[in-house]
C-alpha cells in the first residue's frame, strides 16, 4: 500500500520530486481519464437529439457566414485554387482545437470541483480526459474536412504528414495559457468572462482564414501574436506545399512547452488550495 506524507512545506522546495510525482501521475491517470472521456462524451451527447452534429457547430457557425460574405464579394480572401468554404472549415478547425483545449484546461478547477473536494485522485486525470475530448471533436471535425475534399477533389500534398505535430502544438498551447490561468479564473469570475471575450477578439487578429499581413496595425498584431505560427503552419499541412513561418513555429512550441511544464507544477500547487477556498 502506498503511504502519503502530508507536510507544511511548499513543494517548490523540492521541485524534483514535484515533477516526478507529476510524471508518475500521468502514468497512473491513463486508465481512469480514458473512463472520464468515455462517461462524458455518452452523458454529453446522449442528452441530444442531434448528437455528434454538435461536434461540428462551432466551425460551422463560423465558417457559413463568412463563406456567404465571401460570396456576396463583401469579404475578400485568398484561398488559392480551394473552394472558400472549403479554406474556411480547414482552417477554423486548426483554431478550435486551441480555443478548446485552452477552454477545457482553463475551467478544469471550476467544472470538477465537486468531485475534486469529495475524491482523492490524480487530479491529472482531469486534463487528460478534457484533451481527448478535443481530439475527438477534432477527428469528427477531420471526416467533415475530408468529404468536402473529396467533394471538391482537394489534393493532399506531402506537408500533411506533418499535422500531428502541429496540432500537438495547439494543445500544448491551450494547455500551458489555460494552466497558468486557471488560478486566477477560478477565484474571480469576472475575470473568467473577461478571458472569453478577449478570445473572441483575438479570432479576429490570428490569420486563420486569411493570409498573415506584414504591413499596419493587424501586421503587428500578427507578427507578435504567439498563435499565428502555430495556426499557419497547421493549415499549411492541409492547403500548401511549403511552410513560410517553420523557425517561429519551433520557437513558439519550445516556449510553450515551457510555459506548460510550469502551468503543471503551478496547478499541482494551486489546486488544492483552491479546492479549499471554494468549499470553505
């Protein structure tokens, strides 16, 4: 039987043992996050009469505007010899994997406090079970992607191979941001709204279903936007036959893996914490 020590001092004492007992809590929390995931998406889609379509109303509900826009000739986009709609869905899906995994990450403490105050468990389990979550909506997001390719027959150059690193990249990027806020966010709400409304905003600044400007002010929001690379290089797996921003797409996943690996130790820290609080 495993034996527990409790102790006063903080773990960023001994932050070797905090990152192995972090590592160690992710081999252990496979099983009961894959039996999370399976719960949530049985109990989440099961009280639909839609279902699975769901899973494709977000980019959708992005995508039919725009693609109607661009169609009246009121939005202009480049989208090269791909039909706009087609651009478009590709590309807000890259988007949404982000938004989702920063979503899921960010309220982790807030959505399962009850069972976090009731329960001893490795709270890893959590984040886990919220990042297959978003790979699922993403693989059904994929089979939509992939009819309308067929439809429209879009070639697939050899740049595709490359996507599974550049969606591992968008979540480690939602995982670290959603991390280092979750405290924060779980203590004032205020500032929890504050986070969704800017991340609207910040749909609008990311060249996702148009080409990164390098001139004006949206040239310097893209240049110092730490997603673009991200996102550009993951729509140009599935839309290009070059990369054009490959060294900051290196550089920004090499912060953000940082960034991820200090949001873990800082909710190891955190949470309990937190947990108390709220239940106080």
């Amino acid at each position: 039987m495993k034996v527990l020590h409790y102790s006063p001092e903080s773990g960023l004492k001994h932050i070797g043992v905090l990152l192995r007992d972090i590592i160690e809590n992710f081999r252990q929390a496979r099983e009961l996050s894959v039996r999370m995931f399976t719960r949530d998406i049985k109990a989440g889609y099961r009280e639909f009469f839609l279902g699975f379509f769901w899973a494709f109303s977000k980019p959708l509900g992005v995508v039919i505007p725009f693609a109607f826009l661009e169609q009246q000739n009121i939005l202009q986009v480049d989208t090269g010899d791909i039909p706009p709609f087609a651009y478009m869905l590709i590309c807000n899906t890259f988007w949404f994997v982000f938004v989702d995994t920063f979503t899921a990450t960010r309220g982790l403490a807030t959505t399962s406090m009850a069972i976090l105050s009731k329960v001893r468990f490795a709270v890893e389990a959590l984040y886990l079970a919220g990042v297959w979550r978003v790979l699922f909506n993403f693989g059904l997001q994929c089979i939509a992607i992939a009819l309308v390719m067929i439809f429209w027959k879009i070639p697939l150059h050899n740049l595709v191979v490359f996507l599974p690193v550049a969606i591992f990249s968008l979540v480690l990027a939602g995982t670290a941001l959603g991390f280092l806020l979750m405290p924060l966010v779980t203590l004032v709400k205020d500032l929890n709204n504050l986070v969704v409304t800017l991340v609207s905003l910040w749909f609008f600044i990311t060249p996702i279903i148009y080409p990164p400007e390098t001139e004006g002010l949206i040239g310097v929001f893209a240049a110092y936007n730490p997603i673009t690379p991200l996102v550009v290089t993951a729509k140009q797996c599935m839309t290009a036959t070059e990369f054009t921003m490959l060294p900051q797409f290196i550089m920004v996943t090499v912060v953000f893996t940082v960034l991820a690996i200090l949001g873990l130790i800082l909710q190891r820290i955190a949470l309990p914490i937190l947990v108390e609080r709220m239940n106080a």
